[in-house]
C-alpha cells in the first residue's frame, strides 16, 4: 500500500527500541547559514517539519554549529535526537571528555543521544582509538556516566578503515559514512561496510547523498531529489543532508515527508547513470584530497595543512590575537 502520510517515517535505530526520522539535519551546512538567526529559524522549520535527527561536531566551524543549533533546539531539545562527534583523532581520554563537556555548553543540553568518533581516515586511527586512554575509554566513560546513550563512528575516505574499526571488538551504537549513487561503484562503504553493519545490528547512517556540496547536480548528473531518494531508499536508519538555507530545507522534507523507497529497477538505473562519472572519483574527492581532511586531524597525527582549506583558515582566525588554540566554551 502507498504511504499516503506526509509524515517523514521514523526507522529503528539499530537493535535499539529507538526510532530516528528517515532524513537528518546535517550540521556542518549549518554553519555556513548566513547568520545565526537564520541558523536558528531553520533548525525550527526542520523540527516542526518532522525531522528528529540532528547531526553535528565539535570542530565544525570551531564550534560555531554547534552553539547555533544550541540556539535552535532551545525549548524542543526533548523532540530530536541529537548527536555530535568528538575529534581527539586518536589522542587521549581526557580531552575526549574535555571536548564532550564544551559540546554539551554548546549545544545547551545535558546529554547526547548519540557520541561519535569524527573522521577515521588514516590507517593506524583504529589502533589509536582502542589502545589504553584512549577516545574508546571516553566513550564507554561518558555512557556509565549518563553523558551519552549511543556511541559510534564516522569517517568518509576508505572502507577498509571502517572495517578495521569494527575489527577492534568495541561495541559500537551506530556507524556513519558516506552513502550516495556514485559511492555505489567506487571505494564503495554501500558494497563493503553497510552489508556488515546490517548483519550486526549497527544503525548505518549515511552522509553525502549529494555528494558534499552538490557538485553532480550543478553539472547535471542527476537531480537533488533523485540524490536524495537513492540514499534514503538504501538499508539505513538515515541519511544526513546538509542545510544552510530554506529552499535546501524544503527539498528534503519534500523528499522525506511521506518517503517510499524506489524500486530495485530504479536504484539499479541510478548507479548506471553514474558509473561512468563515478570511476575517478570527480565527485567523491573526500575519499581522494587532502582538500577533505579534518584539521585537528592532520595536527594530530603531524601532518601538514592545507592552507587553502575553509577550515584552516577558520583556524588561524580563530587564535587571532587570543592565543587559545581551541574556541572557548564560556
């Protein structure tokens, strides 16, 4: 039978008795709304839309987005699901919990629905993240604590690494990556890691349906809405979408809002539209650049930055005249 609500479906979140909206508000767009008003006003709009998974991360826009949508979920923080990303990107426990503590004063709450691992991209990173005092004794410490209910992991470069993660043994709540027509025929987390999640139990939340910053569709490859239906119509508990602006809100709640998966034949017809585009990664490059790297993990592992990069430059304006490395939190 059709699905003749317009309501956006909640989906379980993994073996939990929890349910989560289909389509999710990605944070890091957020920060790039044009002020905090506007941030405020969409995070509203996206809440009484339907949509009651919100993303976000420590080290977006040096915390920016995650004051903003601090900001915009106050007074219906008990109506969404709210998660955030640590990124000590393999250094100790305690400023694992140091970050923990500022994102909560950001985010004006005094717990996460759901803690994540931002970013494993590099190859010892799993080895980093499990070894003694490191972030994996955070995350089972902030959950003892009350601070968290879910754990997992990101990243968006190598399957491979992915794999390696769950190899550690940890108990992860949820597993996130990036999902979309393209990621289906190259370095593909669809073929490699979201079967595995699935046959554990692990919520699979995907990312860049879109491909980041929507380059196929400003070159006509498909259409923001096929994107978009291909990734929500994926084995998944959600697929995140950045949002900086209002017609960006209302492509995906028209989407999402009485969502029916494609059929296989339309699925299958997608991932041949884009194989050919796919092959070289043109619209993937967070699998392939430096462009794509995290700062604070490029520091962390001694690696040098990219100067050029969005994030740097937010970086060094940050310790402008303040000597603070990191944003405060008061």
């Amino acid at each position: 039978m059709p699905n003749t609500s317009n309501a956006i479906p909640l989906r379980q979140f993994g073996r939990h008795n929890v349910k989560i909206s289909a389509i999710g508000f990605g944070g890091h767009h957020l920060g790039d709304a044009p002020d905090e008003s506007t941030a405020v006003r969409l995070v509203r709009q996206a809440v009484d839309g339907g949509i009651t998974f919100f993303d976000n991360c420590w080290e977006y826009h040096r915390g920016k987005a995650e004051a903003w949508m601090g900001a915009g979920l106050k007074g219906v923080r008990d109506r969404v699901f709210l998660m955030t990303k640590v990124c000590t990107h393999g250094r100790d426990k305690a400023l694992a919990l140091r970050m923990l503590d500022e994102s909560l004063h950001r985010l004006r709450t005094d717990h996460l629905d759901l803690w994540q691992i931002h970013g494993v991209g590099f190859e010892n990173d799993p080895d980093l993240f499990i070894r003694k005092n490191g972030a994996a004794e955070a995350l089972e410490q902030a959950k003892k604590e009350g601070k968290v209910r879910f754990v997992g992991f990101t990243g968006h470069k190598d399957p491979s690494i992915h794999l390696k993660m769950l190899a550690t043994g940890f108990p992860f709540d949820s597993v996130q990556m990036p999902l979309n027509a393209f990621d289906a025929s190259f370095h593909s987390f669809e073929q490699q890691v979201l079967p595995e999640l699935n046959r554990r139990g692990i919520a699979a939340l995907g990312m860049k349906p879109i491909c980041g910053h929507g380059a196929p569709v400003q070159k006509g490859v498909l259409t923001g809405e096929e994107a978009l239906r291909y990734a929500m119509s994926l084995p998944v508990t959600t697929t995140i979408t950045g949002i900086d602006k209002p017609e960006v809100l209302q492509q995906a709640l028209k989407v999402a809002q009485g969502f029916e998966p494609l059929q296989p034949s339309a699925m299958q017809s997608l991932r041949d539209r884009c194989r050919q585009y796919a092959a070289d990664g043109r619209f993937e490059l967070y699998k392939l650049s430096l462009q794509f790297d995290n700062p604070e993990a490029r520091l962390a592992h001694g690696f040098p930055l990219d100067m050029q990069q969005v994030e740097v430059r937010e970086m060094l304006k940050m310790t402008d005249n303040s000597g603070h490395p990191f944003p405060p939190t008061k």
